[in-house]
C-alpha cells in the first residue's frame, strides 16, 4: 500500500491559488528532543545554505551535530537542549525561508508561542521512538498536543505533521501509518487543520530536502517541497483601517511634505489608509482627516496592512505613542471596548486567578488589565473543557478580563494584532501570558 502526503483539510495553496512567492516564515516545535534543532541543521545543510567553515565549527568526535547550527547559547551547547528561540534564513531557486527554532520544554513554552506568533507555517515534530508505535493509535505525547494546540489558536494558517526518527525503529512503514492514524485523529478532535503528515530522518536526511519515494510506504513531496509551497500568510487588508502609532515625528527634514505637522509613524495593523480618510484617535476619541500618506521611503501613496507608513493630519490633535489611528465608522464601538473574553496560553509559574492585575500590552500601548473570571480550562489530553479556580504554568483557558481603558478589539480569528494581547507581571515585569480575544 502507497501513501501519499495526508491531507485532513482543503489545502487552496497547494493548488496555486494563494501566494507562494513572498518568503515562508516556519517554527519547528514539539517536545523536547523531538530533532528539531536537527531537522533545520539538516534544511541548511542540504540546500547549501551553511558555509564550509561554520560546518566544521560543529564537528563532535568527528561527526558534524547539525542541532549545533541552531544551538548557539553556550547552555544549549551543554545542555544538547533548545532554550532561545533561534531564527536562521536560506533559500531554494524557488523560494525564501526564515526559519524560527522553538524549544521544546515546557519551561520555554513562552519563546514557542513568540516564534508562532508570526509564523505563517509550523512544523511540528513528533519522535517515533517515544511513542508505542506498534499500537493502531498511539498517544501522544503532551507537548505535541499543547504545541499543535498552541498554533492553532495563534492562527498559523498552514500546520504540518513531521513524524521524525523512522530510521531508528523497526518497521517504520507501520510506525508511521499507526503515528499518522493518531495525529489525524488528534486534529480532528481538536478542529485543526493540518495540510499533510510526513515522514522524515532529519539525522539521515531521508524525505527532508530531496523525496525518497517508497519509504515507509510514502509517495508524496519532501518536507521541503511541501513548504516550497504553501502560501504566506495574507495582511488584514479587509478588516477597517487601524494603525498603532510607534513613533511621533515632530520636526524633519521633510517639514517641506508635512507643512510645519507631525507624522505619525506606525505598521498598519488592518486595512489600508489614503488621503481623505477620516480616522479616530483612541483614546481620546478626536476626530481628524488624513490630508497626507507616506510610505517608508517617504513616497507619497496609498499604504496597505503590514507596511510601515507615515501619516499626516488636516489639523493638529493630541496623538502620542501608543495611541491608535482607527477608521471612524470601521468599529463597534467606535471607542473600543474595555470588557473582553480571550482565549490564553498562561506562561508563567505563578498562576493566573481572580482578581489580579496584569498589564496588557495592545499594539504599542499598555493597560492595566483585571482578571474577572476562569469561564474553563482546557484538558490538553482530553480535549474537554473543565471548571478551573486558576490556570496554572502552560495552561490553556477562557478568561473574561476588565481593561482600565478601552482598546480597539476585534476577534483574533480576524486579525492577529487587533485580536491580541500580552500579559505582564506588574511586579516582576515577566511575560506571564498570551490572550487571544474571543
């Protein structure tokens, strides 16, 4: 029996329908020691992205450690454990990558949810020689479930299955059906869509860069053609205009362009700006026309979602850093809202209960944030969803939450910045969570 690449949903990009060209960014993640520093040593090795004398800098025993090109903190060296998140670029005659080495443990599960955060792919790894393969359906492991979890919230659009380390077991046909049957399984329960499950020896390099048709009973394309083609990941170009604003610029060179106003300087978050548009400051809820647009080479034109521009008022209002640009008749309400309910990944070893008070951190612009009420957990192995007194470390829940000032929110599922927030610690300052708004 031949398999080929498991598609378990609808994959448009695979058929040329979304863009493939612009540069894939990807996060390898899974459990610890799943090979995921291997796998990218292997991707840069084999497409000739590593110089000869970087090579030779990883040699142990006479053996090259590929997990080395990625694990460059002298702790991860020592520890033959990923800590930081590690981002390293090469290309194929046909495409860009950035690829970003997430750590597997569960101590580091904050750098994993900061890599996926702007990811448009995830590879996740699942080592076979953990698993009793030789069941139908083996269980997985925890933090396979709690990555796959993870990157699905965070709306990383294309997300493929890598069953890693097949040439260590003994029948890895019949290990990577039985492992197949498992993950597809788990992403049905869990509503994930998952573009294809394949099977890989990043160590050997089987299936990696080049396909090797028939092992383990696979004729589909290689890691790598898989992710030649999958699509990047589309701006919010249809959502209303929103603009954080990063930087106020007071007195420039180009006063000239702006006559004598400041520019204010930000990534469009959603929609797209141009003179003539009406936008509302929030917080202080002014109103204004945009008499100017510039893009980041000081060209003046239309901006889109995901470019940097600069834009210039028909009169002069208070905006500073942190505000929000935000199209006048594009929100409900148009001030924004200070009663949310989101979806979060908690980090921190202190658990979220009650009754706390966290900063949020929305575009460029902190709130002081109140902790109202746990609505459930979410059972990583069971899927179900359970009453909970707190969240504790690398747990996943429904939070109502009270903000002290309004923001401009729309649902994650719409827009990734609009749509989330960064929790902080007001007195360690640590990153303690991850809200995506309902």
């Amino acid at each position: 029996m031949t398999t080929s690449a498991v598609e378990i949903s609808p994959a448009p990009a695979l058929a040329g329908v979304q863009d493939t060209r612009a540069a894939l960014r990807f996060v390898t993640c899974g459990s610890v020691d799943d090979g995921k520093s291997t796998l990218i040593g292997r991707l840069l090795v084999d497409s000739r992205a590593v110089l000869q004398d970087h090579l030779a800098g990883v040699q142990r025993g006479g053996e090259t450690d590929l997990a080395l090109l990625t694990d460059g903190l002298s702790a991860e060296r020592e520890q033959g454990i990923t800590i930081d998140v590690a981002y390293r670029y090469f290309s194929t005659e046909s495409r860009k990558f950035i690829i970003a080495d997430a750590p597997g443990h569960e101590q580091y599960t904050r750098n994993m949810v900061t890599a996926a955060s702007s990811a448009d792919a995830a590879v996740v790894l699942v080592d076979a020689t953990k698993l009793d393969w030789a069941a139908p359906v083996p269980e997985l492991l925890p933090q396979t479930r709690r990555h796959s979890l993870l990157v699905n919230l965070l709306r990383v659009s294309s997300i493929v299955f890598a069953v890693n380390k097949l040439d260590a077991v003994d029948n890895p046909a019949l290990a990577f059906a039985h492992i197949s049957a498992a993950l597809t399984q788990f992403a049905r329960e869990a509503n994930i869509p998952v573009k294809a499950v394949v099977p890989i020896s990043a160590l050997i390099g089987y299936n990696v860069v080049d396909a090797n048709s028939g092992w383990c009973d696979y004729s589909g394309p290689s890691l790598l053609q898989l992710l030649e083609q999958l699509p990047a990941t589309p701006a919010d170009t249809t959502q209303p205009f929103a603009l954080p604003v990063q930087w106020v610029e007071k007195f420039s060179s180009s006063a000239d362009t702006s006559q004598g106003r400041r520019i204010f300087w930000g990534r469009i978050a959603s929609g797209a700006v141009q003179p003539g548009q009406e936008v509302t400051v929030l917080p202080s809820g002014q109103t204004a026309t945009v008499s100017q647009v510039m893009n980041h080479a000081r060209q003046t034109k239309a901006v889109l979602a995901g470019h940097s521009v600069g834009v210039i008022l028909d009169r002069e209002v208070d905006v500073s850093r942190g505000d929000w640009l935000l199209a006048t008749n594009g929100f409900e309400p148009p001030l924004g809202t200070r009663d949310i309910t989101a979806t979060v990944a908690w980090m921190d070893d202190e658990p979220l209960v009650p009754g706390r008070i966290y900063l949020a951190l929305h575009g460029h612009r902190w709130v002081k944030t109140k902790i109202k009420r746990i609505v459930h957990q979410v059972n990583i192995n069971t899927l179900d969803r359970q009453e909970a007194a707190q969240l504790g470390a690398n747990a996943i829940g429904l939070v109502e939450l009270a903000l002290l000032e309004p923001i401009a929110a729309l649902p994650y599922s719409r827009s990734r910045v609009l749509g989330s927030l960064v929790l902080v610690d007001t007195a360690s300052h640590k990153t303690s969570g991850a809200a995506l708004i309902q």
